[in-house]
C-alpha cells in the first residue's frame, strides 16, 4: 500500500497541478463566454474519462461472460466505479457552467438527460453487485453492463439528432465546428492527462478489487477449515 | 455569484471529488492489507 501511495499520491496531484496551470493559466479566454468556458477542458475531459471506463466495462463485462475470469470481473467493476466519478464531475460541472452561461442549473434536454440515465445505469451496476447476494451476482452485472453501454452511443449523438440546449458538437460537428487554435492545443493537452489519470485510477481500483477478492477467498478458506476441524 | 466564482467552485470541487476518490481507494487498500495480515496471523 505505501509503495502505491507513494507513487499514485505525487502522481494525481502532478497530473491535477498541470492541468489546472493550462486550462486556467495557459489557455486563451474565449471570446463570448469570457472566464467561465475554462470549465470546458476539466469538463469535457472527465466526459471522455467517463465514457471511456464504460468502454473498459462493457468489453470486460463481454469478457466475463465468455471466459468467467475474475480479472476480467475486477477489471470491470473497477472501471465501472472509477466511470461513475468522473461522469459526477462531468454533470456538476456541468450545471455550474450552466448557471452563468444559461441562466439555469439544469434542462431536461437530450444531452443532459441520457447522462444523467448514463451515470444512474452504472450507479445501479454497483449497487447491485454491492447488495445482491448469491453466485451469480457477476454474470447478471455483466449482463446488466452489456446491456447498460447501449447508453453510451446515445449521449455521443444526441447532439446530433436533437436540437439541444447543450451546445452542437465542437469536434466532429461538421462545417462551422472546431476550435481556435490556443483553446484546441490546452483541449488536447488537458485530454491526454485526464487519460493518463482515468488509467491510474482504473489500475489503483483494480489492484483493491484483486486484493478485497483474494480476502474474500481467504476468508472462505478460513471458515471451511474451522468448518472441517 | 460571478462567473469567476463558478469556476472557482467547478475547480475546487474537481479536486475534492479526484483527491478524495484517490485517498478512499488508498485507505481502502490499507484497510485490505491489515485485514489479511490479521487473517495470517489467525492461522
């Protein structure tokens, strides 16, 4: 444990330094939306985190049900929990850039209502292996992740198929989208931390899962040989 | 409040929740690894 403090510690504080010097410091302020669009780079880049443990989920979860391997069950729970974080980031920053820029906190529009569903699907995901008991806890979450992940395809291109609130795609987003060259660059730079970040925090997850399974099997061990003796 | 302040806000509050994540995940480990030496040691 002190050996993994000791590197993810400096590690996450590095990586929270050098992204908030960019995006609050080094990055130009945008024209319309002044100060405030700095929410932007933590805010997009806790999105891209979030769907991107998702992806990690689901296609341990498929793994799961193939192979029936722990690994593959830990790997999943860990990027389902560590999903569930930064996509709460992603909707608080959300309703705080909101405010000002909007006049409100909160809209029911498209975007913001298929991730909120998006965060409470994988909420669910860890609630139920949390409290349901019995051997088959892990396939029916797996299933339930499989099945959870359709959600995701859908918050990418609800902004492409309904007239939102939620401003139109900036990349991707066909002619008149894009970025002024100083905000893209710090987008960029802020994307891959966030990346770098979203993978430490999967692997320090993984290594407790592993770790709380291998104490769960100890346990089992130890009460079948008091059973035994 | 000011624009500043909710960025301000959005900032901290990133923070709080990426450092706090970490330090739960941490102590949890901590709490794993006394556990199984306590078990060893039961043997």
């Amino acid at each position: 444990m002190k050996k993994l403090a000791i590197i993810s510690v400096p590690l996450v504080l590095l990586l929270l330094v050098v992204s908030s010097y960019l995006a609050l410091a080094v990055a130009p302020t945008e024209a319309t939306m002044g100060d405030v669009q700095r929410i932007f780079y933590y805010h997009v880049s806790s999105g891209w985190v979030g769907m991107f443990c998702f992806f990690i989920n689901f296609v341990a979860s498929i793994w799961y049900l193939w192979k029936r391997s722990p690994a593959s069950d830990a790997l999943a729970v860990a990027s389902a929990e560590v999903g569930v974080v930064f996509c709460a980031v992603l909707l608080i920053l959300g309703t705080l850039w909101a405010r000002p820029v909007w006049g409100i906190w909160w809209t029911w529009d498209a975007r913001l209502t298929t991730t909120l569903v998006l965060w409470l699907i994988y909420v669910s995901y860890l609630v139920l292996r949390r409290f349901s008991a019995g051997g088959q806890t892990q396939v029916l979450a797996a299933a339930f992740a499989v099945f959870g992940f359709a959600d995701v395809p859908i918050v990418y291109m609800s902004i492409r198929w309904f007239r939102t609130q939620h401003p139109s795609p900036v990349i991707g987003g066909g002619e008149g989208s894009g970025m002024a060259p100083g905000i893209a660059h710090v987008f960029l730079a802020t994307l891959a931390i966030f990346t770098v970040l979203g993978i430490l925090y999967i692997w320090l997850r993984y290594k407790l899962e592993t770790a709380e399974q291998a104490l769960e099997s100890a346990h089992a061990q130890a009460a079948l040989k008091g059973v035994s003796q | 409040m000011s624009s500043i302040g909710f960025l301000k806000i959005a900032y901290i509050l990133a923070w709080v929740v990426y450092v706090g994540y970490l330090g739960r995940i941490l102590l949890r480990m901590k709490k794993v690894e006394e556990e199984m030496k306590e078990l060893e040691r039961g043997k």
